[in-house]
C-alpha cells in the first residue's frame, strides 16, 4: 500500500518538525507501506525519503519541471516528472491508499484542502489525517468548524445511515436535504519536554522518548479499546490520571540538569 506524505519542503523549519517528519515516515515505513511524495531532497520532505529508503520501501516521487533538477539528490526513487501542479496532485492522489499531511506551507495546505474537496465532491475514499502536531492546524480546523457552523460544509442526507454507523463520527445537526456532523478525535497524550537532548537511565512505565533535537517523553492514551469500542470515560481520565503521577514521580527523582 501507498502512503502519501504532505510536508515542507522549507530549510529553515526548527528541527522539531524534522523530528515529526522522521518519526512518522519511520513508523509508516516500518508499517509496510511505500511511499508517495513531492519529490524534494530538502527539510521534511528529505527526512521522509531518508526513512523509507533506509528501510528498504519503494518510493514513487512526483514533481515539476520546475524542481526536477533535485531529483538527482533522490537516487532511489521513481521519479515521475508533471507539468503542472495541478496534475501533480491529481497523481500524487490516484497513486496514494492513505494521505498523512504533517506540517507545511502553501503547498501542503493547498493539496490537503484539493484532497479533501476530491473525496467529498467524486465520492472519493481515500483516508486523510492531518497530524495536528502542536497545533499547527489549529486556525485550520477552527475555519473548517466555523464553514460547518455556517452551513458552507454539510453531508447529502442519502449518507446520514452510514454516518451514524461510524461510531467516531458525532451528528451534529440534521436537516430536510443535508445534515452536519464532528469527526470525534480518537486519543490524547501525557508528556514531558525538555529543552535539550537528555538520556535517562529509565523512563515512566509505559511512556517513550524522541529527540528532535530537545527531549520529548510520551505516553498516549486512545478513547477507543481494541475492538474500536468506545472506552468509558471515567476510564480514560484514570488512565490520563495514573499517568499523570507516574510522570510526576517519575521527574521529581531526577537529579538537577543544566
């Protein structure tokens, strides 16, 4: 399966978002998936090509004349060169089965909103996640909710059935032609940041640790149990809860670190 990645392609970008970059391409390539991509050495872009090709994974790039000068620096790609950007998202869509878009600029945001507009207008089933890492797509998705609010974003009612069977999806409103719905957000996380690369002889039972170059140590924690069931609330906060004090703990024995 094909997985498409949308992220920068900026070399100024803090190293933070590198780090997202690296983390999710490793994970998704260790997955079994193949990559499709913009077809760029650089930035987050660049990190993703470096994962999927140090693990092996088939990597379909896509680009224009433009750009097709750096596809040198992508020596174990299949490179596929565009005329236009146009027709560079409409093959970087035919050939995905999952769309990830991390953090970006126009271009990203212009082929998460072209992707999302494809599924809903040509009944389109490609899934898309927008990995909301920091926020980053916060005004983004306020904007969408208030198009929602507004009555710009609705559902034909022909899909209502199969919507209340989605047991993720909230229906918000429901009207004669049309109806509003929320996608819930499926999992939260407990976290600790540190400044700088830190190594630590142990970590909190249950929490992991990614250097980007500063120190992130996480645990997350999914509203839904392993049969896509609904966990119970009171059991999610005693999760959240638990591993709350088991990171307290766990940073109140550290030693002090300049």
């Amino acid at each position: 399966m094909n997985v498409a990645i949308l992220s920068s392609s900026s070399k100024e970008i803090d190293n933070y978002y590198l780090s997202i970059a690296r983390s999710v391409a490793g994970s998704l390539a260790d997955t079994n998936f193949d990559l499709v991509f913009g077809g760029c050495s650089t930035s987050m872009m660049g990190v993703c090509y470096q994962e999927f090709a140090s693990k092996g994974r088939n990597i379909y790039s896509f680009t224009t004349e433009k750009y097709a000068n750096d596809i040198i620096k992508l020596p174990l790609a299949k490179h596929y060169i565009r005329e236009t950007t146009f027709d560079l998202k409409k093959s970087i869509f035919e050939n995905s089965d999952l769309i990830v878009a991390l953090a970006g600029g126009i271009g990203t945001l212009s082929e998460v909103l072209a992707f999302v507009e494809e599924n809903r207008s040509n009944d389109k089933n490609v899934p898309i996640v927008i990995y909301d890492e920091n926020n980053y797509y916060k005004f983004l998705l306020e904007e969408l909710g208030l198009m929602q609010n507004e009555y710009f974003l609705n559902e034909d009612i022909s899909k209502l059935d199969e919507y209340k069977n989605n047991k993720r999806i909230i229906i918000k409103e429901i009207r004669e032609s049309s109806f509003d719905y929320w996608l819930e957000v499926s999992k939260t996380e407990n976290y600790i940041l540190f400044a700088k690369e830190y190594k630590f002889d142990t970590l909190p039972e249950g929490f992991k640790v990614e250097y980007d170059p500063r120190t992130h140590i996480w645990s997350e924690i999914s509203f839904y149990d392993e049969n896509n069931e609904h966990r119970k609330r009171s059991d999610i906060q005693n999760e959240i809860e638990d591993k709350c004090n088991r990171l307290k703990e766990w940073a109140e024995c550290l030693p002090n670190i300049n």
